[in-house]
C-alpha cells in the first residue's frame, strides 16, 4: 500500500518535513475550529427561532371617558383612528381605519343631507367619511359605496365600565352596524 502511504521528499531535511506536519496539523485545527463555531452559530440560530419574540401592543380594550363628558355628535380619537358618536343617550363606535390599505378616513358633514337607499332601506345621510389614500367613500354608518375599499368600516362594542361609569371600547369586540349602547 504504498499509494497511501506519504513519505518525506528525499532532498528534504527531517526539520523541515516536521516543521511542515506542525503547519498542517495546525491548519487542520483552525479549520476544525472554525466549522465548529459555524455549526455553533447555526444550532444556536435554530434554537433560537423556537422561542417567540414578545410584542408589545396597546391594549384592545380602554377607556374613553365618562358618558355626560362626551360632546354631542363625534368625537375622534386619533390614537385609536376611532369615532365615537353620541346621539342623546345613545353611544356607538366606529373604525377610522379604511378597509382598502389602513389609511385615517375622514369624517365629512355634508351640506345637505342626502337620501340613499342601503340595503333596501331609505336612509337620510348627514355625513359620510372620505378615504384621501385612494378614494373609498362610505356613508354614516360605515356602509361602503365608492372606491376600492372591499368592505364596510368596523364598528366596535361599546360598554359603561362598572367601576367608574366611564364608556369602554373593545376593538377585538365587532359589532353589528345597528349596534348602540344607551346610557
């Protein structure tokens, strides 16, 4: 077997073929340590990605304040893009984020109020929220009718909190467009 066997160049001296297998055994051991530490890196990653990062969002469910402080009409909460409409003692609550892309509708009084026909049903119109991203328009009651917006603006559950009497919005709690809370 003597293919495999390696043997010492005969010009070479015995120091420089040892001082060669140092260099070699050395280059073998970086090279051992290095994919090692790759391979380290790698399960360290892997393991990693098993464990959830943590998010932190702000709470679906708050406080806006007490019934009798809240102007009659709407009001917007800006942080929320929510609005909050009071009708004597009547409260309903409905989504400021359009359904086309997420953009802020905006609340729009109309001059005249107009007359429209939703879902069969005459309805005078007031106001109306305008979309300014792409031009979605929905009526009053968050009923879509123009534009690329594929559904209707939500509308929210509101409750008076029994701690305190303040009103309660829940935005993981969708409710039905004739939904209102009286006070």
């Amino acid at each position: 077997m003597k293919l495999f066997r390696k043997s010492a160049p005969t010009g070479e001296s015995k120091t420089a073929a040892t001082s060669r297998e140092g260099r070699r055994s050395f280059l073998q051991k970086v090279g051992l340590g290095g994919m090692l530490a790759g391979l380290a890196g790698f399960s360290l990653q892997s393991f990693r990605s098993l464990i959830p990062n943590v998010l932190y969002e702000p709470p679906q469910k708050f406080k806006i304040g007490s019934p009798s402080l809240l102007a009659e009409g709407v009001t917007f909460l800006e942080d929320k893009r929510l609005y909050v409409f009071k009708e004597g003692n009547s409260f309903y609550a409905i989504s400021g984020v359009c359904t086309h892309l997420g953009c802020t509708v905006k609340y729009t009084k109309l001059n005249q109020p107009k007359q429209v026909e939703i879902d069969g049903e005459k309805q005078t119109i007031p106001f109306e929220f305008h979309c300014p991203c792409h031009g979605s328009k929905f009526y009053a009651d968050g009923t879509h009718y123009a534009g690329p917006a594929p559904q209707p603006l939500h509308w929210y559950r509101l409750e008076v909190s029994s701690e305190d009497g303040q009103l309660v919005v829940n935005l993981e709690d969708e409710v039905d467009q004739n939904f209102r809370l009286t006070v």
